[in-house]
C-alpha cells in the first residue's frame, strides 16, 4: 500500500517535481557543463604528466615490517609509485590518530590491487616510530605497506597529509606530483558519490538550495561514537575504525595528547 505524504510536510527547498522529459532536458544542459568539466580534468592531468621533477635521495632509509630499507625498494621493483603520507601523533591512542588521514587511508586499501595491474606501486609514509606503527596498522587491518619515514627530509619524510607521486628510472628516484587539502579529494570515492546526491555532502560549506537541510561540520565523517553520532567528545573515534572487523565500543577511547 503506498502511503501519501501530505504536501504541506514535504521538505523545505525541494526541488520542483516535474515530468520525465522536462527532468531530461534539465539533465541535458547540466551534462554540458560536466562534460567541460571532464575535459578540463583531463588538460590539467595532462599539465601534471610535463610537471618538472625533483630528484630524492632513493638511498634514504626507511622503516617497514623488516627493519630499514632504501626508499628505492618501497616501488616494489615497479617504476612509479604512489603514496599517501599519513599524519602521526605521538603517543597517542589508536582512536586518537589523525582523522582526515584515517579518512583517506581506509578509501585507498583496494586502490593498491588496480594500481599494481597498472605497474604502479602504493604505500603509506609517515612520520610515526615504527614500534606505534606497526600495532595501529594491525588494529586497523590494513594490507597496504606502510612504513616510517621518521627523521627523513622531505619530500619523502617532512610534512604529511599529501598524495604525492615518484618515479624511478634505475637507481634514481624523483618526485614528480604532491597535493594536499582537498586535492586528496579524488582518492575519496564516497565524496564523489554524495556530491551526486540530492543533499550532497552535507557540510556547511556547500551551496545548497534555500531551505535545504544546514550543512554540518566535516566531523560527521571524521569521528563519531559507536552509534555514528558525529561527536568530538571522549567517546568518538575516527568514522572508518567502526567497521574494522572486531571492533567494539568502549567507554573512554582518548584522543590525541590523551594516552589513556
């Protein structure tokens, strides 16, 4: 039985409801303007692969699950590599480790098996020992490799929150592609998908239509407590830590600064 909702209920700042080939002519002119879209995301890949690079000590060591290696093993024997540099704090509870970069390491754990079939590797950096590492990086579950670049100059080690990209040609590596910001956007599928819904991301920020649900802080999807409330407070995690096999809520995670 289909139920009638009472037009006066309906949500405030909808969208006019109109017929299909009304909907279609719509869908049309929009599509031009995404189709430009497209096209100008192309040039400016385009515009990347003639970016300069920058040459970077393949020597350096860094520290994985068997001790130190060159940085020139992390390409796996492949010729380019990816690499999402993750944000530390240290000391810090698993719970209390950098949201955002939580955000972007659980969206790129089945990137690695597509960017593999391409020749191109992936790992995860960061600034962290490795003896907080490696327990964070089984907490989690995470396949990817991981390894610390702790006391390694950038661009390799240094600042973190960046998608940055290398190239090796023998012996010699170079950096050759970096962003930060919401330029790590594109490696975030579940924000491409909600920019395509009705309500979109749903954060303050965003243009939306006059009476349409008010935008909320990014926090919604960096912590939240067991039951996806979206809070800051000391019984919050970052969002992805709720699916990880096993885990379980507890009644005081701690954050970072905060051991406990």
């Amino acid at each position: 039985m289909t139920t009638q909702r009472n037009p006066a209920a309906t949500l405030p700042g909808r969208p006019p409801v109109v017929d299909l080939a009304t909907w279609q002519a719509a869908r049309d002119e929009l599509l031009v303007r995404e189709k430009a879209h497209t096209h100008e995301g192309d040039a400016l890949a385009a515009a990347r692969r003639r970016l300069p690079m920058v040459e970077v000590d393949g020597t350096v060591e860094v520290v994985g699950p068997d001790g130190p290696v060159p940085f020139l093993e992390v390409f796996q024997e492949r010729d380019e590599l990816v690499v999402y540099q993750h944000m530390w704090y240290d000391g810090a509870p698993n719970q209390g480790q950098c949201e955002g970069c939580t955000n972007a390491a659980w969206h790129l754990q089945d990137a690695v098996v597509y960017l593999n079939a391409r020749g191109v590797s992936f790992a995860v950096l960061t600034t962290g020992r490795w003896d907080e590492v490696a327990p964070y990086v089984e907490f989690m579950g995470y396949t990817q490799p991981w390894y610390s670049v702790r006391d390694v100059d950038p661009p390799v080690g240094g600042g973190m929150g960046h998608l940055s990209c290398f190239l090796r040609d023998g012996d010699r590596a170079f950096l050759t592609y970096s962003t930060t910001g919401r330029g790590n956007e594109p490696a975030n599928g579940s924000f491409g998908l909600l920019d395509m819904t009705p309500h979109g991301r749903g954060e303050a920020w965003e243009d939306v239509p006059e009476g349409w649900p008010e935008g909320r802080h990014a926090c919604w999807y960096w912590r939240s407590d067991a039951d996806g409330n979206a809070t800051w407070g000391p019984t919050s995690r970052p969002v992805p830590q709720w699916t990880r096999p096993g885990a379980t809520p507890v009644e005081t995670l701690g954050r970072r600064g905060d051991p406990s």
